[in-house]
C-alpha cells in the first residue's frame, strides 16, 4: 500500500529524513518509535503533503501513485489520514459543518453523490460513540476550547468518518491519560481491517499495549536503524534508546 | 426643479497638487445653491437658525481633506470633482415602489419605509401612527406636526465641529425618515428603512433622520441602502438616534452599493442611563464608503456594541470611522469590526475612546481584525484611547494577516479542497460578527450574501429587480484562489 524508498527531507536546507525506507501492507500496523527529533513528525507530515518541507530525493508511492503528484486534499481523497500530533484549533467552523464539507468532498471526488442531512447525522452519532465524543463538543468550532484528550479523541472520530486506507497517527497517545489512550486504542482497534493499514508513531511501548503492532521501527537521524516485531519495543523500553546511538554510530550513521 | 453643480477639472495635475482650491471652488457653488433653495423655505423659526447656524459652519470648515487628521486615509477629492445634480423638491410623477423595489429577505415581517433618492416615498401617507403610538413618517411631514419633538431633539447632537459633512447635510435637511417610540412601548416588528436611488443622472441627496426611543422602549432598526440606476451618486445622510433611560436599540446598517457610489453615512448615538445599543454595520460592496459612528454614553450603566464586518475588492474603499464618549460613569463599549480585503482595496479603521474625568469605572474594549488576501490590498487600523478617569478597563487590539497555513493544512489533510478551504475560513472568520445579529431572517440573509459575495457572486437579493438584472459588467468575481 505505501512504499518510501530513499527518502531524503529538508526544511530550510536542514535535512531531516536521510534516505528513509518503509513498507506498509494492507492489513498492517506499523508502529514508528525513536528519539525527539528525528523525523517522526516530518515523515508523518511529509506523507499527508505539508508543503512546507522539501523532497529532495527518494519517492513515495501508495497504491502504486506517487504521492509527489498529489495535493494534501487528493492524498485524503485517496485514503489517507493524518491524525495530528497538534490538532488545530478553527474557530467559527463547527466541527459538524468541517466534517460534513470533509465527507461530501471526499464522496465527490471519488464521483459519489453527497451524504444527506440525515444519512450524515446518523453516521456521526454512530462514529462517534466510538470514541466516546460527546455531542456536546462536535457542536462547536473544531477543536476550540477542546482539552488535549478531547482534540485526540477527535483525530480519531474524524478518522472514523473518513474511513482512510492508511492512517498515520502521529503521537496520538502524548498528553493522554491511561483511561484516553484505552478510549483512542480501542477506536484504532475497531477501525482495522484487512484492507487498511495504519502507521503509528510514538514516543512510549504504552500504546502499543493496546494497539499490537505487527512491525516496530526505530527512527533515529532519519532513517529506519532497526526493525523487528512488538518485542523491539518493550527492548527499547528497558533499554532506551542510547544502545541505538551507538549501533547506528557503528553503522556509519 | 434641478440644479447642477458643475465642476469641471481642466487640469488634473493641478488637482493633485491643490485640492483645496478645488474643494473650496465646489463649497462656493454648494453656497450658491443653498441661498438659491432654502434661504427662503417656510420653516419654523428654530428650524430656520439650526439650518443657519450649519450653513455658517460649513462655511468655516468647507468639505474634509486630507490634511485633516480624521481625513488623512480616504480622499473626497475624486468624488468632489463630478458633477452632480441635487433636488430641492420630491420627484412629481407618483411612483409605485413595489415595482422598482421588493425585499428579497425571507419571512421578514417588517414596517418598510422607503426613501426616493431621499425623499420620503409614501406621499399619501407622510404620516404612519401605530396602536401602540409609535410613530413612523416623513421627516419633513413630522418636523411641521411635532415640533415639540423637533425643539427637543433635531440637531442636538450636530456640534461636531470637525465634520464638514454633518454640517452640509443639517443646512440641507429637507426630508428623510422620523421614528419616535413612545416610554414603554415595544415595537412588535423590525422597522426597515430602505433608501433606493432611481435616477438616470449623477445625483447628489442629503437624507436627514431622525428616531427617539422613549423610556424602557424597545426598538430594531435595518436601514439598507439601493441603488436601480448605475449612475454615479453622493450620499451624505445623517441619522440622529435618542435612546432614552433604560431603552434598548438593535441597529443594523447594510450596505451594498455598486462602484460608482460615494456613501458617507454619519450616525450619532445618544444614550441615556442604563440604556443599550447594538449596532452592526455590514458592508458587501461601494465605491467609497466612509461610515461615522459617533455614540455618547451620557447616563450610568449605557451599554454600547458596536460591530462592523466589511468585504471589499478591486478599488473599493470603507473607512469606519468610530468616536465613542464616555461621559459617565459605570458604562461599557465594545467595538469589534472585521474586514477582508482583496485585490487593491483599502480599509480605514479609527477608532476614539474617549473617558472624560467623571466617567469612572468605565470598561470600553476595541478590537479590529482584517484579512489581506493580497500585497496591495491594505488597511489603515488606528486606536486611540484618550483616558481622564483613574478607574477604568480599556482595551484595544488590531490583527491584519493573512488565512492561518495550519489551519489550511489541516482542512485540506481532510480532503477538503483549497478553494473549499479558503471559503471555511473567510467565512468563519465573518461569522463572529453576522451571528450577533438577532434577527434570525436577516441573519440568514446576510449569511447568504456573504457565502455568495466570497465565492463572487452578486450578493444583491436573488429575486428582486435591483442590481441583478442590470446589463452591466459584473466584475465582482473574487479569484476563489485566492478567497
């Protein structure tokens, strides 16, 4: 489903990504751990189109397109989801008119004839007693006056609305309570299926408690150093991530 | 009867260089005509020295210019150097409102009057008196029937020296619209005023209004501005509003004109005790609009908010121009206005808080926000807080920038297309304005006006006969790259 190969990032000529390699499959979670600052954030935004970093070599291809050639809102038609390490706040657009507008895009795009009121609504209520939102909070602007587990709950009731092919869920679990991260792993875990796939970058193994991962990678100063099922992140865990420090220094990283 | 003033710019570099001679050239022949058409008027005697006294005003200060502080961003020189015609009598010929004009916003109940290139429509009826008492009608008619009225309140609120214009309009003042509310009452509906111009030449009309709202009386007023004939006009109307102890006013003043129009609108508050006052000012469209809002806080506990929202492109040009006196003690003003700017439009927002010595525990906050969407479009923002109490909040802030990229991102990380974005954001950014509006028919209809002003369509009323069916270019599309 997505394939980076040799993926090298700047922003403001500082390279970020240095000749990054992932494969995702349908069906698959990927979970991305490392250290602040090297890239985490960077490849997750890279991969919904943020045109404020620059490619300067490798590709990206999902679905078999290069993702180059695609507008972020193309790349969400497409089936890709971003949910947000920030979540922005928009005052004066309602959360019920940003994801209806959202939804109805996407169906047009795809030649589809747009949701009705109703149809719309029940979906809503539907998605979101997935993530236990309350209908208090998709009545107001989007994100505005949310609390920080209330803007993650809502990255992921709108993924939930969206229902994307590849969802990068970029440190959906920083800042949130155990009994919030169960509430945004739970939703993550109803949302999988066979035909899509998610990528999910952290910080902590906790996440990944709740979210079994299929693959665990280790980004450090760009690029992927190690690889290995769910049991790499509870070695990282004990360990941290200095050890890494040194093999990638031995690497001639 | 019709004069012209003629004025005839041989030489337009000179006019750049020496506006004055111009300005004072156009001031003689505006003398001419008063000494022609109103000296003379049969008039009560302190009609007669009111209008006096402004003609000598006037001609102490002549027209504003830009050397004049209050003047510095918007220029009158253009407007000043056409050629208009001015009436000093009603138009003759009976004319049937319903069919040059018709309300296009939906389930608004409301008393509609209308002005006639200025005059008072309803030549039949000058004079409406409602069960309740309240009164609606013709300035003129009501000037001869209350003078009492009249003595008590015309003018009084005219000793604004530095407006030229206030002052050219009162030695004018023939005919316009007079409400008045009696204490206590209600007014069970919106009164809307609407002012159409139907002339096919360039005219110049002074409209003079005047409302008074009783004791604990409750008023909605929409005064909206039209134009049939695409012809260049000069509006210079001035609007006196008394709101008496404990009275409530919710004003609202649309504006929507095309780009051959200079408007410029003076509009005084005048607010007794624990008094309150709404007024929103909504601009979609004008060639050159300068709006003066002048409100005195003049008893304890006086309330006044005072919104604007402004969308201008190509060459258009709004100046808000804001004095809010506090004169006593324990009152608040808020003023929010917000404008977007396209293309090379320009916006000037003044806005003066004055707290005088006695008006303690004053709370007065100002806030301007303003979105460029391009690098020419500019916008001139000045606070100016002039504080001689010791106990008060007063606050003032102003924004200009450009949509927020984050905010952007994120919509189109949605699958929202730019453009759809785009319109989101312009539109949210309007609606802290159009939602304090609580007519709920005219909220609906400005929301509508604005949605389709911001992806450029006309935003005149879908099915009334004004603007829409005028063969004209219609250049009022907004690049949807850049909304």
């Amino acid at each position: 489903m997505l394939s980076i190969k040799n993926l090298h990032v700047s922003i403001h000529n500082k390279e970020i990504l240095r000749g990054l390699n992932l494969e995702v499959k349908a069906g698959e979670v990927h979970a991305i751990m490392g250290p602040n600052g090297t890239g985490k954030s960077t490849l997750a935004s890279v991969i919904a189109g943020r045109d404020i970093f620059e490619v300067t070599a490798g590709e990206i291809l999902y679905k078999g397109k290069d993702l180059m050639d695609l507008s972020p809102d193309e790349r969400a038609c497409e089936g890709i989801f971003l949910g947000f390490q920030y979540p922005v706040e928009i005052p004066g657009v309602s959360m019920t008119n940003f994801m209806r507008t959202a939804v109805n895009e996407q169906r047009k795009y795809k030649g589809l004839d747009p949701l009705s009121g109703t149809a719309f609504l029940a979906r809503m209520e539907e998605k979101k007693q997935l993530v236990e939102l309350t209908s208090k909070l998709t009545n107001r602007s989007v994100n505005e006056g949310f609390s920080g587990g209330e803007k993650k709950r809502n990255e992921i009731f709108q993924m939930a609305m969206l229902e994307p092919s590849l969802a990068i869920l970029d440190e959906t679990d920083s800042g949130l309570d155990i009994d919030a991260l169960r509430v945004v792993a739970n939703g993550v875990n109803k949302l999988r299926t066979a035909d899509n796939a998610f990528v999910v970058i952290t910080h902590y193994q906790r996440l990944l408690d709740h979210i079994i991962p299929d693959f665990v990678h280790v980004l450090f100063e760009g690029r992927i150093v190690k690889s290995g099922d769910k049991s790499l992140a509870y070695e990282l865990e004990e360990k941290g991530y200095e050890w890494l420090k040194e093999s990638a220094f031995t690497s001639g990283i | 009867m019709a004069e012209g003033i003629c004025f005839h710019i041989r030489n337009l570099n000179r006019m750049k260089n020496d506006i004055q001679t111009n300005v004072i050239s156009l001031k003689e022949k505006m003398l001419h005509l008063h000494s022609q058409h109103l000296t003379g008027l049969n008039e009560a005697p302190f009609m007669k020295k009111i209008r006096e006294n402004a003609l000598e005003s006037f001609q102490k200060n002549g027209f504003p210019h830009n050397k004049m502080e209050d003047w510095r961003s918007t220029n009158l020189s253009k407007t000043l150097a056409m050629d208009f015609k001015q009436h000093f009598e009603p138009g003759s010929e009976p004319v049937n409102i319903d069919s040059i004009f018709s309300c296009d916003v939906h389930h608004l109940d409301t008393y509609l009057i209308t002005l006639l290139n200025g005059w008072y429509s309803n030549a039949e009826k000058p004079l409406n008196i409602l069960p309740d008492g309240t009164i609606i009608g013709s300035f003129a008619k009501a000037s001869v029937v209350y003078p009492e009225i009249f003595e008590k309140y015309y003018a009084k609120t005219a000793e604004d020296p530095k407006n030229g214009m206030n002052a050219l309009n009162t030695a004018f003042a023939q005919d316009g619209v007079f409400i008045y509310v009696p204490d206590n009452v209600k007014v069970d509906k919106t009164i809307q005023i609407v002012s159409i111009i139907n002339l096919d030449e360039n005219i110049l009309i002074q409209p003079r209004n005047l409302v008074v709202v009783g004791k604990n009386a409750q008023l909605q007023l929409v005064h909206c501005d039209h134009s049939v004939q695409h012809r260049a006009s000069f509006i210079n109307s001035v609007t006196e509003i008394f709101i008496e102890e404990n009275a409530e006013v919710e004003y609202y003043k649309l504006q929507n004109k095309d780009n051959e129009t200079t408007l410029i609108t003076t509009t005084y508050f005048e607010q007794a005790a624990h008094s309150r006052l709404t007024s929103n000012v909504i601009t979609l469209n004008g060639g050159l609009i300068r709006n003066n809002m002048r409100v005195s806080l003049n008893g304890a506990g006086a309330d006044a908010k005072l919104l604007g929202l402004y969308l201008m492109d190509r060459e258009q040009h709004v100046d808000n121009n804001l004095f809010i006196d506090h004169r006593s003690a324990d009152c608040t003003s808020t003023q929010l206005y917000k404008g977007i700017l396209d293309d090379q439009a320009e916006g000037v927002f003044n806005g003066h808080i004055l707290v005088r010595p006695d008006a303690q525990r004053t709370q007065a906050y100002q806030n301007s926000k303003n979105i460029l969407l391009t690098d020419k479009a500019n916008i001139h923002t000045q606070p100016q807080l002039e504080i001689y109490a010791d106990d008060v909040k007063c606050s003032h802030g102003a924004t200009v920038g450009q949509l927020d990229p984050e905010a952007m991102f994120y919509m189109r990380s949605r699958g929202i297309r730019e453009d759809t974005a785009r319109m989101l954001m312009m539109y949210a950014f309007a609606a802290e304005v159009i939602n304090q509006v609580k007519i709920l028919p005219l909220r609906h209809q400005i929301d509508e006006m604005i949605y389709k002003r911001l992806k450029g369509e006309l935003s005149t009323c879908d099915q009334c006969i004004l603007d829409c069916n005028a063969k004209r270019d219609i250049h009022f599309e907004i690049d949807l790259k850049k909304i």
